[in-house]
C-alpha cells in the first residue's frame, strides 16, 4: 500500500472520530497570586468543537487520497 493510501486511511479514522465525539475538553491552570511563600492559581477548563462540516471534509479528502493512492500507475 501507498504512503498516500495510508494517509487517506489516516484522516478518514480521524475525520470519522470527529464527527462522533464532536468535541474535546481541557484544563489549563493559571497563577492568580506568586507572593513569596504564597501560590494561588486558577483551573480554567476549555471546550473545542469541531464542525461536523469539517469532519465530513476530512473524510472526504482522506477517501480521495485512498482512491488516489490505490490507482495503479
């Protein structure tokens, strides 16, 4: 198989990941007070959403790599 084939593969198991889940939490923790002997911080927790056009494009440029990477030359 094709490194191209590969990397179709690649982004159609990426791109069909994304349209499941849809989203991604983090955390992110910040230093609110350094003072001396005295640490305060912050937990801010985030959320990406990925478009579900976005996912339905990245599976369909991942099937046309797979198409392209399996053609015989």
């Amino acid at each position: 198989m094709r490194p191209v084939a590969i990397l179709g593969i690649l982004l159609i198991v990426l791109g069909v990941g994304a349209a499941l889940f849809g989203h991604f939490n983090y955390s992110q923790t910040k230093p609110v007070i350094d003072a001396g002997p005295l640490h305060v911080s912050s937990q801010e927790d985030h959320t990406v959403w990925i478009p579900t056009l976005a996912a339905i494009a990245v599976i369909a440029a991942g099937s046309v790599l797979v198409f392209a990477g399996m053609r015989k030359s």
